[in-house]
C-alpha cells in the first residue's frame, strides 16, 4: 500500500524554533498606532554574516532567513499584509503576516502597545531582533505553504573564473 503524506511535499522538521512577529499600522486606516503581535512556535530562523575584502575596504552584514509554514500542524495560516489589517482583533486569531519592516524575534517577546514602544524595538539594541526586508509567499498547488522572510543576501554570491580557467575544465 502506497502512503501519502498530507500537505506539501517539504518536510517542516527543522522549523521547531518559537519566534515572534511584529506587524505595525501607523493610523493610515483609521485606527492610530496598532501592532499585531503573534508568538509563532514551529518557524525556521537562522542568521548569517556575512564579510568581504576588496579594494574599497572591507565591510561586515548580517542577514538572515526566516520559514513559516502556512497552517501545517496547527500552525497559523498567513493572510497578506492588507488582508490582515482589514481584520479586527478577532479575526486575526490564528492567522499571521508578513510584510517589509516588520520585526521578528527569536523567542516570545513582549506586547508593544505604544509608538514609543515600537521605536525602542530596534536590532542595534536587541539581540535576535531584526527587521524584516523581503517577504516572498512559496506556492504548491496554489496555496501558501510558507511564507519566507528575510534581510540581506542570504546565497553568496561565488567570484568569476580566473580569466582563461573555462578553457581547463
């Protein structure tokens, strides 16, 4: 007998770290200063830095990748950052977005109620706190099975051939 297993054919088995998202609306909608918080176990997030000498100098970033599988084993489903924000409180149970500038960490962080709040949530002052720059949704059978976050690139990027190496290979 053939098995199959539901869901998409990714194994989520390294996605085992709690972290906590930050999505902030400014009062562009009406309601003033709102941060959604949600405290997401089962997520992916590793950082990377990277360093590079060349003849400007050197320089030193950070980046990292974060995975959040989309509603697998209990895990809250996405909605896309203008969908989400349309939802009152209520709605918002269970469900999780992701957008440029908002903030993740690793661990359960605390609520942030006040603009004052958010302002003070910065990485240079947090540890495991970063920002998020791109957010890029990963299809299968045309539904999210998770969402993809990050800041920075993440692949390195390999140095061209020595001039006449094709020529060896």
């Amino acid at each position: 007998m053939l098995w199959v297993k539901a869901g998409p054919p990714v194994d989520y088995g390294l996605c085992d770290q709690v972290v906590t998202l930050y999505h902030a609306g400014f009062g562009t909608d009406g309601r003033g200063f709102d941060c959604a918080r949600v405290v997401f176990a089962g997520a992916f997030f590793e950082w990377r830095e990277n360093q590079a000498v060349d003849r400007g100098g050197s320089w030193e970033a950070k980046s990292f990748l974060l995975v959040l599988p989309n509603g697998w084993d209990g895990r809250p489903r996405w909605a896309p950052p203008e969908e989400f924000d349309a939802l009152d409180e209520a709605g918002r149970a269970g469900r999780f977005t992701l957008a440029p500038g908002d903030k993740v960490l690793l661990g359960e962080g605390p609520q942030v109620d006040t603009r004052e709040a958010w302002a003070a949530l910065l990485p240079a002052r947090k540890q495991d706190l970063a920002t998020v720059r791109e957010v890029e949704p990963k299809y299968w059978r045309g539904d999210v099975c998770h969402v993809e976050g990050g800041a920075g690139k993440w692949h390195r990027r390999t140095s061209a051939p020595a001039r006449g190496a094709e020529n060896h290979l």
